[in-house]
C-alpha cells in the first residue's frame, strides 16, 4: 500500500495530478494534500476528486492513471 498525493497546484493543461509518496515529482508539503494510503491509483484518483474535478495520475509514478 502507498500513500497518495494531490497537487494543490494544476498543470498547465488544468489537471491536478496524483502522486505517490515515492515519486521523483512529489510536490512540496505547501502544495499538496494528502489522500490516504491505498492499493491503486484509482482508488487514489477517486478520492481526489473529492477536492478537484480535473484530476490525472502523474505519468511517472501513475501511469495507469495517467490519462492525457
């Protein structure tokens, strides 16, 4: 089970994109809102769009969540 992040920050394209704990792109504590611990990047990318509607997997550490 990893933990799972959501950049308070878009990209430019407007997504928010969901990381896991040990990825190289993990935003700043400042700039993130933890999710929780979870078994899939779905399961992560659900619970962020609690927060934001556009939301995407980050394409190096969630790549089957990756979706642009």
């Amino acid at each position: 089970m990893l933990r799972y992040f959501v950049n308070k920050n878009p990209q430019s394209t407007g997504e928010h994109e969901v990381h896991d704990s040990e990825c190289g792109y993990l935003p700043s504590p400042e700039n993130r809102i933890y999710l929780g611990g979870y078994t899939t990047c779905e399961e992560a990318v659900r619970e962020a769009r609690k927060y934001y509607d556009n939301v995407d997997g980050c394409y190096h550490c969630c790549r089957g969540c990756y979706t642009r």
